[in-house]
C-alpha cells in the first residue's frame, strides 16, 4: 500500500470518525457490562477518549511507529487516575479499551481491507500489540496512584469527621449524614461514644494525663437504645 495510501484511508476513516466512535462505542457497551450504566457526562467522555485514540491510532500507523509517545501514555495513566476517582473498576477499563481496539480492527478490514498488503498488515498489528499493552499498562498506574492517593485522603476526612463529632463542630444530622455519604460510611444511630485508657490509680491517672495519654476514642451502637448500666464504685 506505501505511505500515501495509508494517509488516503487514515482521512477516509477520519471523514466518519462520528460513525467509527458511534459502532466502538455500542460494541464496548454490548461486551463490558459496566459501561452500560454510565449517564450523560460519562458518555460524551468515553466518546472522545474513543475518538482521540482512534486518530492516534491513524496517525502513528500512518507514520510508521508502533508505540505511543510519552504525552500519550501520560495522558492515559490521568485517564486511569480520572477513572478511580468515579470509582470504575479498572477490569472494566482496560477490557473496554481492549474490545475497542478490536472493533476499530474489524472496522478497518471492512473499509480497506482489499487494499492492505502485507506490510500495512504486519505495522497494524504491531502498532495494536504494542499500544494495547501500553494503555493497559498506563490506565493500570494511573488508577492504583489515584486509588492509593484517594484512601489516604478518605481516612484522614474519616478522622476529621470523628473529630468533628467529638467537639461538636459541623454536627447537625444534614451534615453528619452528606459527610458520612461522601465517605462511604455510616455513623451509627443511636450513637455511644467509647473512650479506652489503660486502668490506673489515681496518682499515675493525673501524672498520665498531664503528661499526655494515647486513648482509644470509637462510636458505637446496639441494635435498640439501652438504659445506661448500673456502675458500682
């Protein structure tokens, strides 16, 4: 086929990236169940990443290279960290990239098929083989620096929301319950505040405390309110 007439079917498919992204896309839905549930914003941003990397891929089989560059494996491993943060499962991401690719195999052989010789042939795959693993790969990273970054903050906002609850600031009921939402938790209700120091006597109780002691501060409940227990001194 020779560089020119890549570029004559690069721009042929390109004229109707709309219709490429549009049979991608319902085959990554057909295949990938969890994508099925994506809403509107979702959507339109699956759309572009299909139709980014299907020029990408265009562009690089046009030119002969079978690995992408380091802007767009950056770009992909943001798109990992992006897709960790609304809490898609990274499975599900790499095997819809993985159907895509597929699909914008098929598609090519349909439209070009009778034209592609040998050559184009093998720098297809080779462009397929390399950049798939290259997205894996980079979607991979991406998620798990997200994931990790993502439950350091959610246990330190869990601390500072018991801590919050301790004194008393920001602690109506809306806000406990859109605070505890957000975390992915569940305060419990009725609610019994649990404090744990070491047993001592008296003397090493005050030197303790005004020397600073480690305690064990918790919230717990029962399944029905309780009267307090009878304690004898």
């Amino acid at each position: 086929m020779g560089h020119e007439e890549r570029v004559r079917v690069s721009s042929e498919l390109e004229r109707d990236r709309a219709g490429l992204v549009d049979r991608i896309v319902a085959e990554v839905y057909a295949e990938v169940p969890a994508y099925r549930a994506l809403h509107g914003s979702q959507l339109a941003e699956v759309r572009a990443i299909t139709g980014w990397l299907v020029t990408r891929s265009m562009e690089l089989w046009v030119r002969d290279t079978a690995r992408l560059p380091p802007e767009d494996v950056e770009r992909l491993r943001g798109i990992g960290r992006a897709r960790a943060a609304d809490g898609r499962s990274i499975g599900a991401v790499v095997r819809a990239h993985r159907v895509g690719s597929a699909a914008m195999v098929r598609i090519l052989r349909e439209q070009a098929g009778d034209r592609l010789d040998a050559a184009d042939v093998f720098a297809l795959s080779e462009l397929w083989l390399a950049s798939i693993d290259q997205i894996s790969e980079s979607l991979t990273t991406g998620h798990a620096e997200a994931a990790e970054q993502l439950d350091a903050d959610r246990e330190r906002a869990r601390r500072a929301l018991l801590d919050d609850l301790l004194i008393g600031r920001q602690a109506s009921q809306g806000a406990i319950r859109d605070r505890a939402r957000t975390l992915g938790t569940a305060p419990p209700d009725p609610a019994v505040l649990v404090v744990a120091e070491p047993a001592r006597d008296p003397a090493e109780r005050g030197r303790a405390l005004a020397e600073g002691v480690t305690v064990s501060v918790g919230l717990s409940c029962w399944p029905r309110p309780r009267p307090p227990a009878r304690t004898r001194w």
